[in-house]
C-alpha cells in the first residue's frame, strides 16, 4: 500500500526560482515559480510512482533562509 503523503523540503534557488528535494526518494525539480513547482512536481511524481504505488497528497515545506542585521 502506498503512502499517504510525500514531502518536499522547498527552498529559493541562488540562481533564482525554487529547487525541491523529496525526503526519502530521490526526486528532485526546480522552476521559476511555486506555481509552475507545483505542476512540475505532481508530473515527478506521477512518473517516479506507479499509480497504484503512489502517495495521494503532495506536501511542501518551504525553507527560508533569512538574515537579520543587528
């Protein structure tokens, strides 16, 4: 039976855009815009699974790496 939900840790990319990263597979895409993320990774998903292997919820947790000046 396949699992409820996978996980992708989501951060801003140097190069500008998202990169995502599933945890415990090895999935990994990246796009301009969280919106255009979202499509590419339902697509890697599809793909890396067969349907009756497939998780049926995508979760993403963003990262954000913020500096605050003293």
């Amino acid at each position: 039976m396949a699992d409820s939900e996978i996980i992708f840790v989501v951060e801003e990319s140097p190069e500008g855009g998202y990169q995502a990263r599933a945890l415990g597979y090895s999935i990994h895409t990246q796009a301009d815009t969280l919106e255009e993320l979202r499509s590419m990774l339902q697509d890697a998903v599809r793909c890396h699974f067969e349907e009756h292997a497939r998780p049926r919820v995508i979760r993403l947790h963003l990262v954000k790496d913020e500096v605050i000046p003293v």
